[in-house]
C-alpha cells in the first residue's frame, strides 16, 4: 500500500508515530507536514491519513479521490472532529488511540471507528546499562495548554525535597517549534532520572509515558488516557499532596524504585511495543481502503 501520511511537527509525537507504524507494517509511506498538502499529487497514493485533525477538512475539501481516515489522538481532537461538519461519510476511517475516546464518537461516526493506542520501541528506549542514584525527577510536555496541566507540574516541583529536570517544548522567535535530537537526547535524558511523574487533566496515549516504562522507570501519573489501564492504583495520583507522598515514598527507597522500574519495562515487553500494534494497523489500513473503493 502507499499510503499519504499528514503530521504536524508542532506536535512531539505525530512524526515519531508515523515513522513507527511505517517501520512495523511495512507499509510505503509518504510523510508530508500539513503545511504542503496544496502540493500533493493524492493519486499517488491508495488512502491518506491524517495522523492529526486539524488538516482533515482541507485534505476532504480537495476532493481526493482516494479513501482518508483521521487518527484521533485527545479530547480536544475529539472536540473539534464532532463539532465539524465532517461525517462519516466523509471517511473511511477513524483511529482512536484509547477506548474512551473511541466511546465519545462511537454513536457520530460507528462502525468506523478503530482503536488502536500508541506503542513504544523498545530497542530505543532501554534501561541504562548500569545503575544510577539519582534523585532526580522528569516531567516532559507543553506548558502552553491545559493539557498537561503544568501548574500542577510546577507546584510539585515547588517542594524542596523533589528535584525536577522538565524537558519542554522550546520555540524559536518565529514561532516554529526548535527542533531536538530525538530519539538519543530523550533517551539521554530518561537515563538521568530516578522517576517519570505526569500531571495531564486528561489525555489520549502518551508517548512519553510509554517512553519512560520502556526505560525501566517507575511512573506517577494522574488517571487519564492509558496511565490509568497500565499504572498500578497506588501509583495514581490526584492533587499535590497525593503526588509528592508517592513520589517521596520512591525516593526514599531506590531499591523498590528499581523494582517498578523492572515491572514497568515488562509491561512495555508484554503488551506495548509498537511490533504489537503491526496487525491491527495493516488490518485498519486494509479496512479503509476496502470501504472506499
């Protein structure tokens, strides 16, 4: 198949998503920023995702004769993709990346809809080769949105017995996003930490998450998006207090810390790696195709 795929590199994650699913399924992918789509020769192509919902209503409004889906990522996506005037028989497709968002559009876009959460590459991001006392905490995301809810972020870091290190997006005067050297300075930087915490009032399938299990990391996380399927209770946090008690309880003991850092990296092994999702995207890619024609 040859397949159109519209990213969008203010996001973190969109490009690195796209490379992966190429990689596992062996797709040809083409992988375009939403910014040239006027310059896209569509008949190239049997179907076009939109690995992001902004582009969506220009791509359909170019009328491209081939089958187009859209990869629904948070709520917000959802938010936008139901208050459009784009239906279901605009698409061919929708790709959730968790059940409760698929749920939300279900009953607007059925049977269409398709779940499938984000994975991880293992082989990147591994544990550090030796052991290291760190006391260190990361925290990683936008600060600009609600999303991430960095206030909340921010307030922990405020306790003197939690050290941070944020990684964040940094931007240029311009206006465009400064680019970094994935995948090796997140890998560099996970390797430098004692934990992951993330602080998000709601979220889809993050990356960074799953980023930082692969790690060997233990995680703090708020309920939201896949935390809440693949964290333990107790490490499930609302409000500033319930973090920092979790977070100081790691810190105190690093033996238990490497120990949910180990159950973390299995996790990942057992169930999440992008190799995982291979099948149910040639299945999805398949599915799309079939309907359009």
């Amino acid at each position: 198949m040859k397949i159109l795929a519209v990213i969008d590199t203010l996001g973190w994650g969109t490009h690195r998503c796209a490379e992966e699913v190429e990689r596992v399924t062996g797709q040809d992918f083409t992988i375009i920023d939403s910014y040239m789509l006027d310059d896209v020769d569509y008949e190239r192509y049997d179907l076009c995702v939109a690995w992001i919902d902004s582009p969506l209503q220009s791509i359909i409004d170019a009328d491209p004769k081939i089958p187009v889906a859209v990869r629904v990522t948070g709520w917000k996506s959802v938010w936008r993709l139901t208050n459009s005037p784009i239906t279901s028989d605009d698409l061919s497709g929708i790709l959730a990346c968790n059940e409760e968002i698929a749920q939300s559009i279900e009953y607007s876009y059925s049977p269409r809809v398709t779940t499938i959460p984000n994975g991880v590459n293992e082989n990147i991001f591994i544990p550090r080769a030796r052991r290291i006392i760190s006391n260190k905490w990361g925290w990683c995301g936008r600060t600009r949105d609600e999303q991430k809810n960095f206030p909340l972020a921010a307030k922990i870091a405020e306790h003197p017995k939690i050290n941070v290190i944020f990684k964040t997006q940094q931007w240029n005067e311009d206006g465009t996003l400064v680019q970094t050297n994935w995948p090796d300075e997140m890998v560099d930087y996970y390797h430098s930490l004692l934990g992951l915490y993330r602080t998000s009032a709601f979220e889809g399938s993050s990356n960074v998450l799953l980023e930082a299990m692969s790690s060997a990391l233990p995680v703090v996380a708020t309920p939201s998006g896949i935390a809440r399927k693949i964290l333990s209770a107790d490490l499930l946090c609302t409000g500033v207090t319930h973090f920092l008690q979790t977070m100081k309880a790691i810190q105190r003991d690093h033996e238990q810390a490497t120990i949910l850092g180990e159950i973390n990296r299995q996790i990942i092994l057992e169930g999440h790696r992008w190799s995982h999702r291979a099948d149910q995207y040639n299945e999805f890619f398949k599915e799309c195709i079939e309907y359009g024609v």
